[in-house]
C-alpha cells in the first residue's frame, strides 16, 4: 500500500462553520505534511509532525490547528476560516530521514 | 536558507520529441536530495525522479533522466519520447538531510505535450 488517502476530495464552508480535514497512510511513515496549494504555485508548507510530535509551523494562523492521533492518521481542524484560505490542501507523508514524499490527491477547500 | 528556481514557467513539446526543464537551488548544505515531482491536472503531485547529492550518478528513471551538477547547484530535467500524459505541471524540490524533512518547491514548469 503506497497510498496517502484524504477526505473530504472536495469541501465548502461557511466562515463560521468548523470542519476537518483527514489523512491516513499505512506505509510506516514517520512524518507527515499539511501543505497549501494555490492554482499554479507550488505547495506551500503549513506544518510537519515526526514521530507525532509537531516539528515545524510555518506560521499559520491558529484558526488552522493540526492533530496527530497516532502514526497512521494526520488531521487538520478548521475554524473560523476566511475566503483567502480557499486552496488545495495537501496532505503527505515519507520516512523521517531522507527519502520522497508520498502524496494525497488533496482537498479542495472552498470558504464562503 | 534553501531556494529552488524554475526559470521555464511554460514550456511545450512534440510527442515523441525531447524536453529538458531546467532547475537551480542555492544551499550552503552538503548533504541533501533532489526530486522532480509531477502534477497533472488530477492534482496529486507524484514522483518522477529522486537524486541523492552524494551521488555523482545521474538518476534515471525510464524516459526520465536528470543532469546533476552539484558545483554549478543546477537539477534538470530530460524527458524522452514525450507521451500526452506526460502534460501537467513538475515542480523541483529540495530536502535537506536530517529527520522532520523539509522540502522547498520551485515555482514550477508547465508542460504541454503536443499531439
């Protein structure tokens, strides 16, 4: 299984809604990934968790919070979100040293 | 800190023919990796090509091959015999080697492949 599932693939959201975002792999990797993606640019990374622990936040708003429940499961809680934050969010995941990233097929988050 | 430039935002191709996307980083590191990721229009970035620094073997991977120039910090790109599914956006990417990775994406090159 090389697979990095996410759900929901598509999401639409009030700004004053609360939703979660959800990533689970199977492959016994270490690390995983929220990234943000805007159309043509590249990802951006929001936040990296290395064995559970949160090891880098690039500085996102607190109305983005990240939860580890175990090594399988990644999850990205939202609140309170503004029409700037509608991008595609990545999620991903890779051994903790040294190797590629396994990807999602993301989810495109909508905020009206 | 690391910074990955793509200087092609667009580029296109015959099928069949042959592209090379070009790629140069700047890092004060000695030790690190270098991808080439792939994203078509169904959006999950996927792996193309993967270069250890250390190696001075360029990577290939069937059609794909890359030309590694560690002194001149340049990462490009050949794809041979273009294929139609070949069309989607490829992204550069550097990691640093050391646990809880990082990786800095390029800007990004557009490819069409031309029937």
């Amino acid at each position: 299984d090389t697979e990095v599932t996410q759900t929901p693939k598509h999401l639409v959201m009030g700004m004053t809604n609360k939703k979660s975002l959800k990533c689970e792999q199977h492959m016994g990797h270490r690390a995983m990934y929220w990234y943000k993606q805007k159309a043509k640019k590249p990802p951006e990374l929001m936040f990296v968790y290395s064995y559970e622990k949160l090891s880098i936040n690039e500085s996102v708003p607190s109305r983005f919070s990240p939860e580890c429940p175990n090594s399988s499961l990644l999850n990205l809680h939202l609140h309170a979100l503004q029409p700037e934050d509608s991008a595609l969010y990545l999620c991903a995941s890779s051994q903790a040293t040294g190797t590629e990233a396994f990807f999602g097929q993301g989810t495109r988050l909508t905020v009206v | 800190a690391q910074t990955v430039t793509q200087s092609q935002p667009e580029m296109s191709v015959q099928e069949a023919e042959t592209v090379t996307l070009s790629c140069t980083y700047d890092t004060s590191e000695n030790n690190y990796y270098l991808f080439w990721y792939k994203q078509p229009p169904s959006r999950q970035m996927i792996l193309v090509i993967r270069q250890e620094a250390y190696k001075q073997q360029n990577a290939t991977e069937n059609r794909f091959s890359v030309n590694f120039q560690k002194a001149a910090k340049s990462f490009s790109l050949k794809i041979s015999d273009s294929q139609l599914g070949d069309t989607a956006m490829y992204f550069c990417a550097f990691m640093k080697h050391e646990a809880g990775n990082q990786f800095y994406f390029g800007t990004g090159t557009s490819l069409t492949v031309i029937p």
